[in-house]
C-alpha cells in the first residue's frame, strides 16, 4: 500500500502565510515608506507560506495581522489619527527670514511631475516669498540613490514652474543629491555658513514639521521657523474614512522614521 502524503497539513499553513503575506505587504504599501517597497512586499509574500510552516512563525504572523487589524480599526473608529497628526505638527507665524526653505516630497518619475506633498509645499514657499518675507527660495535635488539617474531632478520641476508662474523669480538654491530630512539639514548648514542667515522659514508637509524643525535646530544656528504646507492629500481633522485611513499610513511612516533615526545615531 502506498502511503499517502499528508497533503493537508501543508495545505492549509501555506494558503494562510500566502493570505497573511499578501495582506501584510498590502499595508506595508500603503506606508509608503522608503525601506519596504516592492522588492520588500515580495520578499514578505515569497517567506510568509514558508514560515507558516513553522509555528511560531504562523503566531507572528498572526500578531502582525492582529497588530495591522487594532491599528486600523483604531483608526476608523477613534480620534486617533487627527490627535497623532496633530502632535507631529510644528506651526509658528512666519516673520522674515533670510531663506525659505522648501523640503522635498516625492515626485513620479514616469510622469515628470511633483507628488502632491512635494507640490503643497512648493505654493507654501511661493505664498511667503510673495508675501515678501524672503527673496530666496532653498529646494532639494533628490540623491540618485532615491530615484533612477533620467529621473527630473525635484529641484528643477519646482524651478520650472516657478519660471512658468513668474516673469521674474525668486533666487533658488538648492540642496543636492540629499537622501532625507537630516541630510537636507545638514546641507542647509553649510549654506547657512555661505551666506550668513540668521532666521530661515521651514517649509514641509504638518505631519513631517515637528521631526523636520528639530532636525534643522540640530544643525543650523540660525532661528528656524516651522510654517507648514497644507495638507492637498488627506483632510487632517479625519472628516472621512479615507482620510483617517490615509492619516494613518502617513503616521506610521513618521513613527517609522523616528525609529530610524534613533537607531542610527
């Protein structure tokens, strides 16, 4: 007699990785953050049948599961979102400044265009140098190690739009090949040094003004004010379900980036 091989034992454990994996990875997406992106989604879906075998594989990825499940449901149901969005906001009055500096926020390279983030800020920027308290606008050209080498540089998009709104633009300078905030501080820095500011306005999403200002305090002995852009993704005050669930992902990749930089000092 032939014996038969237990099929169903192996069955069940990999569907349920499969499911977890592809689950998981779907919410790691949704983040956005730079780390985890689509080679990290398939790598998670490729492992998790393999460590649904294993049983304390299968409990964490049942703990994930739990975890993602208590996050968003917290989310819908809860003033969560808008009360972490508001801790992470950093906003103070503006007042005239040497420079005004507008943070990256991501770009399509396929498209050639600004992300939404990378836009709200760039008319933040615009708005007070219209308002005259600034003549000089600092943009960031993004590291080649973030962006394929025939991606538009953020730095130029931004220019070029400028010159199309404009007749006669503001001065640009430009933070270049920066890979994050602390980079682009660390680059401010030495144009601090250049050109002798004493007070520069910060420019960036809400959710990344507070974490940003400490950032560029950390490294720049000018006073720096934190001015933050609108929000063009999601509405703060979590009117929505969409924007609650958007507010969260957004919060996340903060929390995420906050680790990160504790891990690396």
């Amino acid at each position: 007699m032939t014996p038969r091989f237990p099929t169903s034992a192996y069955l069940r454990p990999l569907a349920f990785g499969l499911l977890a994996g592809v689950l998981l990875a779907a919410a790691g997406v949704g983040i956005g953050y730079r780390g985890f992106g689509g080679l990290g989604a398939l790598l998670l879906v490729a492992l998790s049948p393999l460590l649904a075998l294993w049983r304390p594989g299968r409990a964490a990825l049942w703990a994930g599961l739990g975890t993602v499940a208590l996050l968003y449901g917290a989310a819908l149901f809860t003033p969560l979102v808008p009360r972490a969005l508001t801790a992470l906001t950093e906003a103070q009055a503006p007042a005239p400044a040497d420079a005004i500096i507008v943070l990256g926020g991501g770009l399509s390279c396929a498209e050639g265009s600004l992300e939404p983030a990378s836009a709200a800020r760039l008319s933040r920027g615009t708005d007070l140098w219209r308002a005259g308290y600034a003549d000089t606008l600092v943009f960031s050209s993004q590291s080649d190690a973030l962006t394929p080498p025939e991606c538009p540089r953020m730095s130029d998009l931004q220019a070029a739009q400028l010159r199309r709104w404009f007749d006669r633009p503001p001065r640009i300078l430009t933070l270049r090949g920066v890979t994050d905030t602390a980079d682009e501080a660390r680059q401010a820095a030495r144009l601090e040094a250049e050109y002798g500011w004493r007070r520069v306005l910060l420019v960036t999403s809400p959710s990344h003004s507070a974490r940003a200002a400490a950032l560029f305090r950390r490294e720049l002995s000018a006073e720096v004010l934190s001015v933050p852009a609108e929000e063009w993704r999601f509405s703060l005050s979590g009117e929505t379900a969409q924007s609650r669930l958007a507010g969260l992902n957004v919060v996340l990749y903060e929390a995420l980036s906050r680790v990160k930089a504790r891990l690396l000092r």
